[in-house]
C-alpha cells in the first residue's frame, strides 16, 4: 500500500515538472509556430472583450504575427529554438514578431468568463497586499501604468527572482522576459485590444478587463 502510495506520488510530482516545463517553452513542430489554442469560446468574456474584438485580435492579428514569424526563420539563427530563447536572443522583425506571440499567449491565456469581485488569493494575494497595501492601491497602481503608456505597448505584473512583485511598462513587443523578470499578469494596450470596444477610452477598457481574469493561471505563473 505504501509502496503504491509512493509511486502516486512520484508520478504526481513528475507530472507537475512536466507542466511546468511545458508552459516556461514553447517550441516549434517541424519549424513552425502555431496560432495557441483559446481555452474559451470567443463570446464568453462578453461584455468586458465582445467576439468580434476576439475574431480580430486572436484570429487575425495574433495569426498574423505567428505567420510572419514562420516566414521569418527558416535560415535564419533561431529556427528550432523555443518561442521564449528567440524573444531574449533576436532583434528587428524576428523579435517583433515572436515577442507579440509571447506577449498574445500569456494575454489571451489569462482570461475566463466574467465575475464581480474577481481577486486573487494564496501566496499572490499576501505578496500584493505586503507590497501595495491592498489589492485596489495595486490595481490603481497597475491602471496607471497602462494609462500613462505612450503610444503602443503592454503593462505587466511580474516577479523578480526574489518574489519581489514588479509593475512595468513595455513597449511594442517587448516582454519582462528580457528583463530576467518572470512575466505573470499582462494588459495590452494597443489600440487594436480595445477600439472596438471602447472605441478611445483605454481607462475604461483597463477598469473592466479585472473582471475576466483567471488568477488561477496567474498564481500558477507567479
Ligand atoms: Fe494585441
């Protein structure tokens, strides 16, 4: 009994490595990127990010920049490397286009069907009250950054490898990753995220999208 308690248990701890390690890469089949699933179906964040806003920014701009990157790399230093080596190691279009692939899988993959009241809780709620104060004074504070973001880009909540929680501001296709920072929470601010829905109102589209966070899938990051 013990014995078979023991195998559970070692074939439970290996199953979590693995996917662990599955989502730190990603990695290429046969040399090509390809566009990641959406674990929901495109109407069920409505009304905070409407199907339509989903069938553009999912089906054609993230597709597109998976197209691209694919197009990019056969020759080129990068083929057979993970989507995460790539963001750290290239520059130019190769970076552009693989960065806006991590920045749209770790957006997208973030999200779940809207709740009122939505918080995190664990270990990520101790570290964001011990840091900030309150999980309001972070989320004021994370709102800001996205507001005050000139032009395109994302805002990020990360973690340093310390645990300490960081808050910063990336432009274009730039991810924290670069920073040695493990990426945790993000909000894209470009303007295709939000102009069909919010049309120029950026804060209101940053006010609404804490609604349909997953902080499960953000604790399991953190
Ligand atoms: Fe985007």
């Amino acid at each position: 009994m013990l014995k078979a308690v023991l195998l559970f248990s070692n074939f439970a701890s290996l199953f979590i490595h693995l996917k662990k390690k599955i989502m730190k890469q990603t990695m290429p089949i046969n040399g090509k990127f390809s566009l990641a699933e959406l674990p929901y179906a495109p109407d069920a964040l409505e009304p905070v990010i409407n199907a339509e806003t989903i069938n553009y920014h999912y089906g054609k701009h993230l597709q597109a920049y998976v197209n691209n990157l694919n197009a990019l790399l056969p020759g080129s230093p990068f083929e057979n490397l993970s989507l995460e080596e790539i963001v750290r190691k290239s520059d130019g279009a190769i970076f552009n286009n693989a960065g806006q692939i991590l920045n749209h899988n770790l957006y997208f993959s973030q999200f779940a069907a809207p709740k009122e009241n939505n918080t995190p809780s664990g270990r990520l709620e101790t570290a964001i009250k011990q840091q900030y104060g309150s999980f309001n004074a972070f989320r004021e504070a994370f709102e800001n950054k996205g507001s005050t973001l000139f032009g395109s880009g994302w805002v990020w909540l990360s973690r340093d490898q310390a645990g300490t929680l960081k808050i910063t501001q990336e432009h274009n296709a730039e991810n924290p990753l670069k920073k040695g920072l493990t990426p945790l929470l993000t909000f894209d601010v470009w303007e295709h995220a939000y102009y069909l829905d919010y049309q120029n109102r950026r804060a209101a589209y940053l006010a609404e999208l804490w609604k349909i966070i997953d902080w499960e899938v953000i604790e399991q990051r953190y």
